[in-house]
C-alpha cells in the first residue's frame, strides 16, 4: 500500500524540520553531521536523476570530495580552490581511461 505525496511530506516536515532545530541548537559537529548527510544524500539523488539520461556519475570521487569539501568548512586544513584544480585533474584523468560512456558528461556529471 503505498502513500499519497502529501501524508509522505507531512512524514517527513514531521521528522525533518526537529531534526533541522537539533542540529542548529547543538551546534558545532552535530550541524557538521546533519550538513555532509545533506551534501551526500543530495549528491546520490543528482547520481540517480543524470543515471536515466546515460550518464555515469564516478560516485566515489563524488562523495570523497564533498566529504573533504564540507568538513573543510568545519576544520580548515587546505585551500578549497587548490583542492577543487586538483580534483578537475584528477578526475579528468580518470575519465580519460575509465571508458563508461561520454568522458565529457560523466566528467560533468560529477563535478556538477
């Protein structure tokens, strides 16, 4: 049986928005928690939408750099744009012989 839209987000303003108050009022690595959760689930659901239009995310470089990018934020420990040319390098690099479909729209893809 499955639900309506509606009761589905009523379930989760229910949850999300005490969850969201949490993070904010305990602050410090809880808020840290809550942001790279967002950051990674919203990077799996991007994965999943450019999925049906052929394009092959490499995920795990995905989450490797949002998670060094958002807990940079936290503990700074390198520059972000240094990190950022480093990474566009990296991945260029692997998309070069990682042969999975258009090297242009999974390098795209990715980094987007």
């Amino acid at each position: 049986m499955s639900m309506s839209n509606g009761i589905t987000r009523l379930l989760v303003a229910l949850l999300g928005i005490p969850l969201i108050l949490a993070a904010c009022y305990f602050g410090k690595i809880y808020f840290l928690i809550f942001c790279l959760g967002i950051a990674l689930l919203s990077f799996y659901e991007f994965s999943q939408f450019v999925k049906n239009k052929g394009i092959k995310v490499n995920i795990w470089l995905g989450y490797a750099a949002i998670i060094l990018l958002v807990s940079n934020r936290y503990a700074p420990f390198f520059d972000n744009f240094n990190f950022l040319i480093l990474f566009v390098v990296v991945i260029s690099l692997i998309e070069l012989f990682r042969n999975n479909g258009s090297a242009i729209y999974n390098l795209g893809g990715t980094l987007l």
